[in-house]
C-alpha cells in the first residue's frame, strides 16, 4: 500500500511539473512577444523622435534624448493639465461670484419696484 501510495504521489508530482513546464513555456512566449512590442514600440518613438530633433550636423538622437524628450513632454502634459484644472476651479468661483451678483440685482430691482 505504501508503494501504491509512492508511485500516486510521485505521479502527482510529475503532473505538476509537466504544468510547471507548460507554464514556464507560456511565460516565456508572453516575454518574447512582450520584448518584441517593446522593440517595436522603441523603433517607433525613434523614428517619430529622430526627424524633428536632427541636428545641423545631421547626427540622429540618441536614446537616452528620446527619453528626455518623452519625460519633457510628459512633465508639460502635467503642468498643462495642472494650470487647466486651476482655471476651471478659477472659472468656476467667478460664475458663483456673477451668480451671487447677479441674484443681488435681482433682489435689487424688486425692492426699487416695490418702492416706486
């Protein structure tokens, strides 16, 4: 029985390494597709990068430029959205401010009314 009991656990055991395997498999083929995305995804933002920052000398950028590039335009994108979120905080509080205004002269010229 002990013997039966080994050669099921042992069983086991190589059926979970065959899953292992498999899994190892997959993960690697997801890195390799993944490494390649990355690849081509890099090859793009070069040639997008590398016309635009040509230099007099014709040299093409290099890839730590790109980066800072990315990271410039990235930091911009964030400053932008900051300044665009303080106008419309801005933009608001002066519609409240003319609503306010605006219901006073309401009030107002009801009162003149009254008094005429």
């Amino acid at each position: 029985q002990a013997e039966e009991e080994l050669k099921e656990a042992c069983a086991r055991q190589a059926l979970q390494l065959q899953e292992m395997g498999r899994r190892e498999r997959l993960l690697r083929a997801d890195m390799g597709r993944a490494k390649e995305q990355l690849k081509s995804f890099k090859t793009r933002v070069m040639q997008v990068c590398s016309p635009a920052a040509v230099g007099a000398a014709g040299k093409a950028i290099t890839e730590q430029q790109v980066i800072e590039k990315v990271k410039n335009i990235s930091e911009e994108s964030q400053q932008s959205h900051e300044r665009e979120r303080r106008l419309q905080e801005e933009l608001s509080s002066k519609l409240s401010k003319e609503k306010e205004v605006s219901e006073s002269v309401e009030v107002f010229k009801k009162s003149l009314c009254e008094l005429q």
